[in-house]
C-alpha cells in the first residue's frame, strides 16, 4: 500500500490515538502546521484516500467519522 506523506501523516496520527477521535483541526495543526484554510474539504479528500487503500480492498470501515467533529481508527 502506497500513501503519500501527508496521508501516512493522517493514518499515524490516527493509530496514535488508540481509537480516539482526533479532530480536524488538530490534523491541520499537526499535518500542515496550521497553514490552509481549515473550511476546505482537504482533509476529506485524504480520509477519502486512506480508506480506499486501507479498508476498500478487504472490504472493512476501519476508519470512523463523527460528523462536524473528525475521525478515528476502529478494528473491532
């Protein structure tokens, strides 16, 4: 499975967690150091990503969403 830096970033973050949620301000903060606009749906496109190399080919949703807030890695 190939990720690009950014996408790598996002995924470890997300490890690092242990199945809390992480918002996304704090991956814009952390990743990108705070410097684009928060209102875009980049860090969407790169959710989008992950889960497509990481879930799509075995059929898992490993990758949670709660709305308005951000993400979190579940393997149950």
């Amino acid at each position: 499975m190939n990720l690009t830096l950014r996408a790598y970033q996002i995924l470890v973050k997300l490890l690092e967690q242990k199945g809390e949620f992480v918002s996304k301000q704090v991956l814009v903060t952390e990743i990108w150091g705070g410097s684009f606009d928060f209102n875009t749906n980049t860090i969407e496109v790169y959710i989008s990503f992950i889960r497509n190399k990481l879930d799509k080919p075995f059929g898992k949703n490993t990758i949670k969403t709660k709305v308005g807030y951000g993400y979190y890695i579940d393997f149950n």
